[in-house]
DNA sequence: CGACTTTGACCGGCGC
DNA sequence: GCGCCGGTCAAAGTCG
C-alpha cells in the first residue's frame, strides 16, 4: 500500500466522521424543531378555538380550518421558462388560472387529482420580486397516504410551454416563509427529494459553523437559537425535508 | 376516448 | 349598494 492509498483512506475516514456528525446535528435539529412546531400548534388550536362560523352558503373558501392546511414553497426555475409547474410528487390538476393585481404574473390554480375527492388545492405563481422563483401555496389536507405511485414521476401537464410529460428538474426548496397561520409542516413534505435533489454541497452553510452541546445549562438555549436561525436557511429547511422523507419511509 | 389545459364567465367576499 | 378582486366553473380545445 502506497502511502498515497493511507492518505485517501485518512480523508474517506474523516469524511465519513463528518457526516456521522452532521447526521446527529440534523435528528437533533429534527427533534428540537418537530417539538416547537407541536407546541405552536396546539397553542394555536387553543387560543383560537371555534371562533368558526359555519355558515352553509359560503363557499369552500371558508370550509376548511384555517390553522392546519396552507403552506408555502418556493421552486427555483429558469427565469424563460413560463410554465408553471411546480414537481412535488403529486399529481395535480390545473383549474384556472388568473391574472392578480400584485403580480403581473399569472396564478394557477391546481387540485389533487392522485386520489378522488382529495381537498388539496396549490397555487402557482411567479415570484413579483425574483422572477426565478416560483411560489407555490398548498391548501389543505391529502386524504391519501402516499405519494410514492407509478405515477409520481408524471408532471402536471403542460402550461404553454412544457411539453406533455415532460419530466422537470427544478431545485426545490422550502422556504420558511410561512405565515402564522400556517404552522403545520408543509403538505408535500416529499418534494421529490428521494430523487436526489439534495445539495452538492459537501458543507452546507448551517453546518460550517461549530456546534458544541457540552453545556447542558445553555444547551436548550443555544439549540433553540440555532434552529431559529436554521429554519431561515433555506439549505437546511431542504435539508431537513430529505430527513424526514426518509424517517417516514423507515 | 380519457385526461388534461385553456380561458372567459361567473360567484362571493370585502372595502369604500 | 357598488365595484374590485381572487377563486372557481365549465365548455371547448389539445394531446397521446
């Protein structure tokens, strides 16, 4: 063995270490955010409880709880490319699509069409400020377990431009840009990430800063803080979106 | 032929 | 009450 061979192994071994770490960081940071957002939730249920009118003749605007079903996700696209298709491993099914006032863009509205009768609803619109990315609100609940069908490599069909089945790469990511009424976990939590969209980048951002649990007093502290300021990454909130596919699929 | 998009019309909430 | 606006409907068109 050369000593050319040591030296590769040494940087596999340290390799491999870094990332036992960075594994542990993130179950930590999983546990750590799963439980505030489990807090924030029933507060949220609790400090609102039923001012709900149910008033039979509005519309389904107003059906459904409002606390539990929205959340946001942002896609990054070519700034040329005019279709509005966001890929989440779901299979939707355009209803319209308009033209808002605060964006010159136009919105489209999709429904759930992997499963009959599925409530779920998503807009899609281009970002006013950065035209690379596209927003996507998702409402609502699936009332079907998985996202893992032969269909799931199926794309919306076509806007203008996409050809029909045409398979999309885009870089998804999460933002933590939801409102407070929007606590839950984003619906769509696959986000197509088993496809490998996991960043490249061997040293994401939220972990070349040194992280050390010794203190137990200023654990909880520095935890906390730490994840406020990771669920503002958005490198981390993908990240962590891959972890927790992959929890639920074991 | 079925599944889907497109697009104008329509509906209902909301602010003035 | 009126008009604006976002969301939905539904007929027509498209595609495989």
């Amino acid at each position: 063995m050369s000593s050319n061979t040591f030296g590769q192994e040494k940087i596999l071994r340290d390799e491999l270490k870094r990332l036992r770490k960075e594994n542990e960081t993130l179950k930590v940071m999983v546990e750590v955010i799963g439980s505030k957002c489990s807090i924030l939730e029933t507060h949220l249920r609790e400090s609102h409880c039923p001012p709900y009118h149910h008033d039979s003749n509005k519309r389904a605007r107003i059906e459904e709880f409002p606390f539990t079903k929205s959340s946001k996700i942002c896609v990054k696209v070519d700034e040329e490319d005019k279709s509005l298709v966001v890929r989440d491993g779901y299979q939707w099914r355009k209803y319209g699509q308009k033209v808002t006032k605060d964006n010159p863009s136009p919105r489209a509205y999709y429904r759930c069409s992997m499963a009959p009768g599925c409530p779920v609803k998503k807009k899609v619109q281009r970002s006013a400020e950065d035209r690379t990315l596209l927003v996507a609100t998702y409402e609502g609940l699936h009332n079907h377990g998985t996202v893992d069908v032969p269909n799931r490599d199926r794309l919306p069909l076509r806007s203008d431009q996409s050809p029909r089945g045409q398979l999309v790469n885009r870089n998804l990511t999460l933002m933590p840009t939801m409102s407070p009424s929007s606590i839950q976990p984003p619906i769509a939590l696959d986000l197509s990430l088993s496809r490998s969209s996991f960043p490249q980048d061997p040293k994401p951002s939220y972990l070349s800063k040194n992280l050390s649990f010794g203190n137990r007093s200023s654990d909880c502290t520095k935890i906390e803080e730490y994840a406020a300021s990771l669920v503002r990454d958005p490198k981390f909130t993908e990240a962590l979106a891959l972890t927790v596919a992959r929890t639920l699929n074991n």
